[in-house]
C-alpha cells in the first residue's frame, strides 16, 4: 500500500493532465509528451509488478516457520485427489469411486467434488513437469494459493480500472494483496476451493461488468467461461448466480435496461448455464434447484422486456402501451408465479437447501440443522473480526460507497450491490468474509484514490500558482488553467495545508492498514493448524507435532484395511495422512452417518460397543487437549456430537449430559457425561497424570477442572497409541469375547 | 561367507521344514492330563486307553506339581488339557486361572470334571467358560424319581439320565449302547447351571425336571437353588476361535466302575448290561479333540461371469460367481463336507443377496448372482453355525462402484425425438440467419 499510495502522489503530474509542470523536465516538456505516457505505463507496471510478488510473498510465512506442508483438513482431502488425478489422470479421476471414506458407503469423488481446484494445479505441475522443473506435487498444491491470489491482484486492478479508473486500480491491486480477509484463506499450504476461487469470482465479475459496459458479445462469453471455472471450483458460484440477476433486476428497475445489458446477461447466462452443467457435481441444479431459479426468472424477464421494447416501437402510442405493459406484466408475473410453483409442488425444482436458508435466516441452522450450525466457519461473524480482517478498510467502505453513489454508472452500481449482498453474507457466516472482501478492497480503493486525487490537485494547484506566480515558465493553455483554479482556491488560505495535513493523514493510516496486515498474517494466518505451536516457560517455541505422529502411526502399524472411527473433523486428515478407511470425513453429505458416530462416541461403552462392531470399525481416535491446553478437542466439541446424533437417534437426550444447562467435565458433571465413549477415551487413565505444578493428578488444562472420573476401565476396547502430548489417543476395539 | 554357505545349504532343507509345519490337523495329539491322585490313572483307564488308542499322547501328572507348565518359549506344549483334579486348590508350576484360560483362547481343548466339594479354582474356570456349579460344596444332584437303581438303598443322587441332546455331530451316529432301549448314563456329582448372557454354552446332559441340587445328608429346609431340567450335568462350549470345553459335574462318570456297571433306570423294566457312560464320553471326547465336527473353508473365489482372475473392484450389476471349499475333519483326513444349507450373504450394513450356495459334493460350494444397484463397500460373507460344527465365518471385502462416465449407453433410443429437436433447431437457426442476412 505504501508503494502505491507513493506511486500515486508522484505519478498525478502526470495522470492529472492540468498539472503538467515538472521542474525537472521543463525544457523537455513538449518533446517529451509521449514520453510522459509511457513513463505513467512504466510507474504502473512496475507498480503492478511489486504488488503481484507482494501478494506472494507475504502468504509465505507459513512455509518460512513450519515447512511447506498442506495446512488444516479440507485440503489434505483436495492434496490427496490432486495427487490421484496427476497418479492416474483425469479420467479416473472424473470416475474415482473412494472405497476408503464413509464406510461401508464409499464416495464418489468424481460426482461431488468442484474439480477446479485440483485440475488448475494438476495442470500448473504437469506445466512444470514439461519445462523440466522436477516439483513435487505438493509444493504445486502449496503454492496454488498464493499464486492466485497474486492474479487476483492483476483482476483487482483491471476492475477498479472499469469501475473508477487506473489509480483506483492499483489501489484496489495493492489493498487487496494484503488484506487479512483473504489471506486467511489463501496462504502457502492452504490448498482448498477458496483459494482459486476467488480469483475466479472476481474474474467473472470484472468479465460481465467488462460486458455490461461494453455490450460486447465476447466479453459476455468471457465472463460465462469465467463463471464457468468459478463453478467448476467453489460451490460460492451460488453467489455469482444470484448476484448477477440481482443486479439485472436493479437495472430493470432503475430504468437502465439497455441493448447491452440484454446481451450481456443473456449470453452470459445461457452459455454460462450450458458449462456449468458440464460439472457433474452441479448437474441439472441450474434449471432444477431453488436457487438458481432467480437467474432464470430475470432470465425471462429481460425477454419480457424486449418484446415490450419492441411493441412499444411498433404501436407508438403511449396510451396503448401502457394497456399492453400492464396485461403483459402480470401475466408474466402470473405465468412465472404459476411455473415456480408447479415446479416445487411436482418436486421437479428442488426446495433451498439448508445453507442457503440459513444464510437468509441466521437462525435456521441453529434450530434445524446441527450439523451446519456446528461448523466454526459457518459461525456468525463477531465485530472485532471484522476490524481485524479489515481493519481501515472498514471505514474506507462506506467513504466508497459514497463515490460510488456521486458518480452513479452500470459499474458503479454493480460494485455497490456487490459490497453490499456481500457485507451482509459476511455478517452472516464468518467463512464469508472471504466473498466481502474483493468489494471491500475495491470500495475502499474508489475511496482513496478519488480522496488522494483531489487533496493531490488542491496541494498541486497551490504549488503550482505558487511557482507561476514566482516566475517561472510555464505552457500557456496550462498556466492559465492553474491560474483560474487558484483564484478560485484562494479563497479557502489553509487549504493547501489542510490538504497536506490530510495527505499524511491518508498516508498514515495507509501505512498502519500495512503493518496490521502483516502482523496479522504472520500471527494468526499461518498456523497450519496440523502443526501446534506454543510458547514455552522461558519463551522458546514449543511444537506440538501429535496429528502426524499420530496418523503416522496408524499408517504403519494397522492392517492396511483396518477402519478408523472418529469425528468428522479428522476425516479427511486420516485418510490422507494415516491413508486408513474412515467411517466419516469432511464431507458431510451423509448426516444418518455422522449421527450413527455422534451416537457412538455419546453412549455408553457397551451400546457403542454395538454400532462399532456393526460399522466393523477396527480403530477409535479421539483428540484430547487436556495435557496441553489445547482448547478445540473432542470434548470440547463433544455436545455437537451429542445434538447430531440426538437429531437422528431421539434416544441421545442433550440435558443428559449437562447439569443445569451447564456443560462440565468434573465431579459435579451428568452421570452419563462420566460415563460416555468420549469421556471415557479421552480421560482414560488421565486420572493418574499429573499435568500441572500444584494441581491434583487428572487437571484438565484445557478446562481448567479437575476431571470427575478418575477410574475408567475400558471393558470393548483398548489404548492402542497415545502420541506423545496426549494430543490425538487411538483406541483397538477388542474382538468379542472368545467364550460369550 | 560361513553365514551364507549354511544358508545355502539350508535351501534345500526348505521344503522338508515347511511340510513339517504345513499339514492342517485341528485335532492335536498331546494332552496334559492332572489329576489329584495318580490312582484315578488306574481308576478311570478305560477312558484314557480309549484316547490313547486313538493316538493320542497323554501326558499325565499331579496337579501340584510343581515342574508342569503349558507352554514354553511361547509355544504351547499341549493341544489339550483334561482336569480331572477337582479339589486342586492351586496348580503347581506356572499354571493358574488365566494360563488355563489363555490356553483356551489361544484354540486349544479342555475337559473339566468336577465333583461335590470342587475347588474355588475349578469353579473359576467354569464360570469363565459360561457355567456355574451349584454354590453350595457339598450338593449333589438328587433324583428321587429318576435314579439308578442299586442294590443297597442309597440316597438318590446316582443318577441315570437319559436326556442327551440331539446332535450327531457332538454325540456320533450311531446310537448310545446299540440294544433295541438306550442306556442310561450314570452320573453322580454336582449340578451345574448354564449362564444365560452365554450363547456358546450348551448341555448335553441334562437332568430330568424332577431332579434337584441340594446336600443328601442335611434336611431341605430352603428350597434348592438349582431344580428340574435347568440342571446341567454335562456341558460343552465351543468358543468363538473354535476351542472346544467340556464341563461334567462328575468325575466318577468317567471311572471303569461306571463304565462297567449295569444300570437300571427307577420305574424302567429294563435293565442294561452296561451303562452309557462309555460310548457317551467317548464320542464326546471325540467332539472335544475336533475328531468330528471341524469344517474349515478355503479357497474362496469371486470373479466377473466369464472371466477367471478376481477382481479389485465391482461394477452395480455385474454378473459374478462366487465359490468356496469347505471340508469337515473326519479325524484322519479333511472330507468334502455336504450340505445344502450353506448360504452367502452380499453384504453392506445389510445382506443385499443373500443366495443358498450349491455343492458338487466333493466339497466345492459355488453360487453366481448379479451385484446390486447399488454402489458400496461390500462384503462376501457366510455365518455358518451349525450345531455341533465349527462356525464357519468368512467376509471378503470389494467395493462395488458406480457406472463410469463411458459406460452409460452413448444414444438412448427414448430421447431421439430430443436429439431430432436439436439438429433441426441449430440448422434452422443457420438457414434463418443466411436467409435474414442474404435475402435482400
């Protein structure tokens, strides 16, 4: 940002076209007129250049203080089928049916995963592979991210130069390159959908505005090939799909409806409906699903509106019209009402789907779905992580949004409405700030740049009637120029300074945004969070390594078939890492499933007994963070268990295992809370440990109590591995007994 | 290189070491007898000349002594072991409960004869083997209405039961004492109860509904705990590794005296020359030592109709076969084993085809069927439980995936008109355009 907050300042001589006298170039001034465009293309470049390998190089924290690994659990999966895809190439890829996850069930892989993630970086390493650099696919997997994330930046550019001009370009380009919104989710090692998808997101959008303002056939088939890539790698395309029509309808409405905003909605949408299709995950989800019934709807609507167009035309008669516009809209409306209706009564459209509902209504997940609410990131967002994932930008929005609103435009608006769906979404769900933040970024750009474009030409035309006035040459057309606006800025005697003041102000905060985003992609952005680390009592790091010792075990010391039963949230990592069968993972597409395990690991040892011998699971892994303090364990997540599996199983009762509504672990916690599978796997033979100087033997550090039951026998199953901080513990389900 | 030249020589030793290994026989030939008193050698030697006969090693020696142990350097020294120690309060050498139990759980045989007054050590091992001997020490099992009867008037508790479970496999084919009337088999001793949370524990004999456990010489003055045909008087388990437990309350039903005497059953005419004790333990002995009744089932095979090589992997609806041996111990050499009962199950959380197989009857069972609609990790699975035989218990894993991409049908015949509609629109949209372009 600083770079191009100072790229800025030394560049407006040359951008604002009245200010033209530079001292130092006078006498080449006229020569030179070319010349000063190219050196402006020079400043950009390069501009552009410095922030595409800031964008990279700043989300490489992670690898320089752990190691180039694959960070936290959805992108060990999409590591893993990046792998088979490259092993055994696309076709068996597109026709993988996984034996070894949600077992007995399988998966197939092939049919419900966004292939774009893993094709882009198959195709970068086998790119690489053909220029001769010997990579290894995971330092392609690892890098993916980064690297979109600085092409992003490239977008971000392009699209501030449509929607505002070049300056807000490179403002957005740099805003966005550090913004802590993004890098979140797009850091060396984090591997997953978001990371390209962004850039696809953004693509699209900066392609259909590119459209809209152009009303160019090619760019309209661009940004549908863009939404294309979009949907073949994030299922966000959700938003794309209603975004766009929103913003169609808002034009409509507006009184905006134009030649080429019809040609670029409908070819955009057709064709990009047609591709996305070809995703087998998505299917026939744009004509059959709720959600995209939107985009159809606005689809026929715009028809609607050519033909009127077009009657209006042949009748020439406005009362007439007016007749006609009436009858015709409400039968559209009634033939769209009908048709929707019909669709969803015959079941031939399919009804929202619970994320969906719960991001129109918050609420919803928390009362009806479990398993969604149950997600950290689909948690609300908090206020303070707004600040710390913006941080000044979240001033600089609405400053934008009111530049926006002064210089109204197709473009302008679609930013506007963009910003705003999206800031709501963000509210909603944590993960979507992610979406918020490329409309954040551009906002906030429009803002600075329009801000730092005036107070520059205040300071500059000052300047320059100073140095006029003092004498020296000057053009004549711009002299004169400079002159009237100066008589006219004489008016206000501090302005200048003023200016100058709030330049350094803008420059300051500019500078404070920068240093923030670094501290906090260097704090809280790249933990791999497969990896802990923590300060020990004398200040050194201490790395808690106990995921891969763990998984590493099972990988060497189980039968190659043996089934490993845990929570969802290790899924993923135990295929990929211990590569065991699991009985759930990540995937959470079937909810009877997790409940089975969520009603396992809640029961009493004997039922759960019962549901693992009908599962033929062979292994239990439970995650324990009471010896080290490490607050997202298993039992800390324990009561979403419980309400998964009581969703589906009405004999688990959540109050249960609370006391008083209050969930503990010690002695005063629920009988049956002392007694469950859980509680039983994680503080077995905890009760003889002592873990903390002055604290009785079984204290729970992550807790912070003293463990209630101290005796736990295990009469099904058996400590198999422990990993050395206690972190994850693996359990043998014993055999039945040989004489009963 | 001296290293290397005793491994080369040792190459063509192989396969004399390998064969020496190989040969399946589940009915092992050495046996720890322990006794409490070397004079039962000679008391019951028509039981044991009957196992020595049969080839069996027998290996006998006092319950306390102390140089007897089961195993060592971690193999097991005996495939059987028979207690006919009742009173031994503790084994000499290293063995105790959980050797014993350890050397069951490890497929090996036991039989067990108890007797009034047995030790708390010998009750044990029955508890964990599913039994339990009436808790009183000195009860014996009284039958007032089905006793054997006897010179002298005694007090009942010889007993002559005639209620054998009905089981070739465990008691033989042919018929207890071959005369036109079954004998009796003797019995005197204590009374058991089968645990019922057990399902591997069965009685072979037990008493009439009229017998009752109590002690004969004190008055009856609570009612007996243990009464009628909930008495059992011998007991087999067969664990789930196949390891075989016999469990009688009597030691004497094992002596030459019971063998040999002639019995009356009270209220029967007739009168056997010989009781049945001989033949009934002796055919039981042989279900015990796996001499009868063992299956085991190899060679299973699946493969797609008409190919040979078993595959990794199933499509839904493939046609495949499936076929496995099974072959039954005749306590020399395996015999097919004949049956048509023996069912496989296609199996994912539930048997999605559950086909009897057919037999050739020279032990080779196969069945072909089409794999379901539906995609999976399965399961070839047979739970063969049959009284008296070994279970059978065989699941082979394959998962079973869905069609690929190129294997859907590339025209469906249905959808023509679909197809029609979409050439004849792309060539009317071609002739519109050059005709509205060209036309004027």
């Amino acid at each position: 940002m600083v770079g191009a907050g100072a790229g800025a300042k030394k560049t407006s001589p040359e951008v604002v076209k009245s200010g033209s006298g530079s001292s130092t170039m006078l006498m080449l001034k006229l020569k030179l007129k070319l010349k000063t465009k190219q050196q402006e293309l020079l400043l950009r470049v390069s501009i552009l250049c410095l922030v595409y390998v800031l964008a990279f190089i700043t989300r490489l924290f992670s690898v320089l203080r752990y190691e180039s690994m694959i960070h936290e659990f959805d992108p060990y999966f999409n590591y893993r089928t990046t792998l088979y895809l490259t092993e055994n190439g696309f076709y068996e890829f597109w026709n993988w049916f996984d034996s070894d996850s949600w077992y007995p069930l399988g998966r197939i892989i092939g049919g419900t995963l966004y292939p774009g993630l893993m094709v882009t970086a198959a195709i970068i390493y086998w790119l690489l592979r053909l220029l001769s650099f010997a990579v290894h696919i995971r330092e392609v997997c690892v890098l993916t991210a980064p690297f979109f994330a600085s092409n992003t930046t490239i977008v971000a550019y392009f699209f501030g130069k449509e929607i505002w001009d070049s300056g807000a370009g490179l403002v957005a380009a740099a805003l966005i390159a550090i913004c802590p919104g993004y890098i979140s989710r797009s850091v060396a090692g984090s591997y997953d959908n978001e990371g390209v998808a962004i850039f696809a997101l953004l693509f699209t959008f900066y392609l259909f505005v590119k459209a809209v303002n152009t009303g160019s056939l090619a760019w309209a088939l661009a940004s549908a090939f863009g939404y294309f890539y979009m949907v073949s790698a994030w299922g966000g395309y959700v938003f794309i799909i209603n975004l766009i029509p929103l913003y169609v309808l808002v034009l409509l409405v507006t009184g905006r409806y134009s030649m080429r905003l019809y040609v670029a909605y409908n070819s955009m949408y057709v064709v990009g409906m047609l591709l996305a299709m070809q995703i087998r995950f998505v299917g026939f989800q744009h004509v059959q699903s709720g959600e995209h019934m939107a985009a159809m709807g606005v689809f026929f609507l715009m028809q609607v509106f050519y033909m009127l167009d077009w009657v209006k035309y042949l009748l020439g008669d406005a009362k007439l019209f007016q007749a006609f516009l009436r009858i015709t809209v409400t039968t559209a409306l009634a033939v769209g009402v009908i048709a929707l209706g019909l669709g969803t009564a015959s079941g031939y459209i399919s009804p929202w789907t619970g994320r969906f509902y719960s991001l129109l209504d918050p609420t919803y997940a928390k009362d009806h779905i479990p398993i969604i609410a149950s997600v950290s990131e689909h948690q609300p967002t908090a206020w303070s992580s707004f600040m710390f994932d913006f941080h000044i930008l979240l001033f600089l929005f609405p400053a934008g949004l009111y530049f926006c609103f002064k210089r109204l435009s197709d473009a302008t608006i679609f930013i506007v409405m963009y910003g705003l769906t999206s800031m709501y979404f963000a509210g909603v769900m944590v993960r979507l700030i992610l979406v918020a933040t490329p409309a954040v970024c551009l906002i906030s750009a429009i803002a600075v740049s329009a801000t730092i474009k005036n107070l520059t030409l205040v300071a500059r035309a000052k300047d320059n009637n100073k140095v006029s006035h003092s004498g020296s040459l000057k053009g004549s057309a711009s002299s004169s120029k400079a002159s009237s606006k100066a008589s006219l800025d004489q008016s206000q005697p501090f302005q200048r300074n003023g200016a100058i003041a709030l330049l350094l102000g803008a420059f300051y905060l500019l500078s404070k945004y920068a240093t923030h985003c670094t501290w906090v992609t260097s704090e809280a952005y790249s933990s791999p969070s497969i990896v802990l680390a923590a300060r020990g009592a004398h200040g050194q790091r201490v790395i808690f390594d106990d995921y891969r010792e763990a998984y590493f075990w099972l990988r060497q010391n189980t039968p190659p078939d043996a089934k490993v039963m845990s929570w969802w949230d290790y899924g993923y990592q135990i295929t990929a890492m211990g590569n065991r069968t699991v009985i759930v993972d990540n995937n959470t597409w079937n909810n009877t499933h997790i409940a089975t395990v969520g009603r396992a690991m809640s029961s009493y040892e004997d039922e759960a007994y019962e549901i693992m011998r009908s599962l033929d699971v062979d292994y239990v892994l439970v995650v324990f963070g009471g010896v080290t303090g490490y607050s997202s364990d298993d039992i800390n997540k324990f009561l979403w268990m419980v309400r998964i599996g009581g969703g589906v199983f009405p004999i688990i009762k959540e109050p249960d295992y609370l006391v008083n509504g209050e969930y503990r672990v010690d002695k005063g916690a629920a009988p049956k809370m002392l007694n469950c599978l859980m509680y039983k796997l994680s503080y077995y033979r905890f009760g003889e440990l002592t873990t903390e100087y002055g604290k009785p033997p079984g204290y729970d550090r992550a807790r912070g109590v003293e463990i209630g039951n101290k005796d736990i026998k295990l009469e099904y199953l058996e400590e198999a591995f422990t990993t050395s901080n206690w972190i994850v513990r693996i359990y043998k389900v014993k055999p039945p007994n040989n004489r009963w | 290189m001296s290293k290397l030249l005793i491994f080369l020589t040792l190459i063509p030793l192989l396969p004399i070491l390998t064969t020496s290994f190989s040969p399946e026989n589940p009915s092992g030939r050495r046996v720890l007898v322990l006794l409490d008193d070397l004079a039962l050698k000679s008391s019951h030697s028509v039981f044991f000349n009957s196992l020595q006969s049969r080839g069996f090693d027998l290996d006998f020696k006092l319950a306390d002594d102390p140089k007897i142990g089961l195993h060592r350097y971690g193999q097991y020294l005996y495939d059987g072991l028979i207690l006919f120690c009742p009173t031994t309060e503790r084994f000499g050498g290293s063995i105790d409960l959980a050797a014993i139990l350890d050397f069951v759980d490890s497929g090996h045989d036991l039989i067990i004869a108890a007797d009034s007054n047995a030790s708390d050590l010998i009750r044990e091992i029955a508890t964990e083997s599913g039994v339990d001997f009436d808790e009183d020490p000195a009860a014996l099992v009284i039958d007032h209405s089905s006793y054997a009867v006897s010179n002298t008037e005694g007090d009942h508790t010889l007993i002559a039961s005639d209620e054998y479970i009905k089981s070739d496999v465990i008691l033989g084919s042919k018929k207890i004492e071959a005369s036109a009337d079954i004998a009796p088999v003797l019995f005197q001793g204590i009374g058991h109860s089968l645990n019922p949370s057990n399902s591997l524990v069965l009685k072979v004999l037990s008493a009439s509904p009229s017998a009752y456990s109590s002690n004969p010489k004190s008055k009856l003055s609570n009612p007996p705990s243990l009464t009628g045909s909930a008495i059992s008087l011998v007991s087999i388990v067969q664990a789930r590794n196949n390891a075989r437990i016999l469990i009688s309350g009597s030691l004497s039903m094992f002596s030459n005296r019971f063998f040999r005497s002639e019995v009356q059953k009270a209220g029967s005419p007739t009168k056997h020359e010989k009781s049945g004790n001989e033949q009934f333990l002796t055919e039981l002995s042989k279900w015990v030592f796996h001499e009868r009744g063992h299956l085991k089932a190899m060679n299973v095979r699946h493969h797609k109709a008409g190919e040979a090589d078993e595959p990794t992997i199933y499509r839904v609806n493939d046609d495949l076969e499936y076929s496995v041996e099974i072959y039954e111990w005749s306590g020399a050499s395996w015999e097919p084993y004949v049956a048509d009962d023996v069912q496989v199950q296609f199996y994912m959380m539930s048997p999605y085809v559950l086909k009897n197989l057919s037999t050739d009857k020279k032990g080779s069972y196969f069945t072909a069927f089409k794999v379901p609609d539906v995609y999976g990790v399965f399961q070839f699975k047979i739970e063969y439980q049959r009284l008296g035989y070994t279970s059978l218990s065989l699941s082979k894993q394959i998962p079973v995936r869905p069609f690929k991409h190129n294997e859907y049908e590339r025209f469906i015949p249905a959808a023509y008109p679909y197809y029609g509609a979409a050439f004849s629109m792309m060539t009317g949209f071609f002739i519109f355009t050059a005709v509205h372009l060209y036309s004027k």
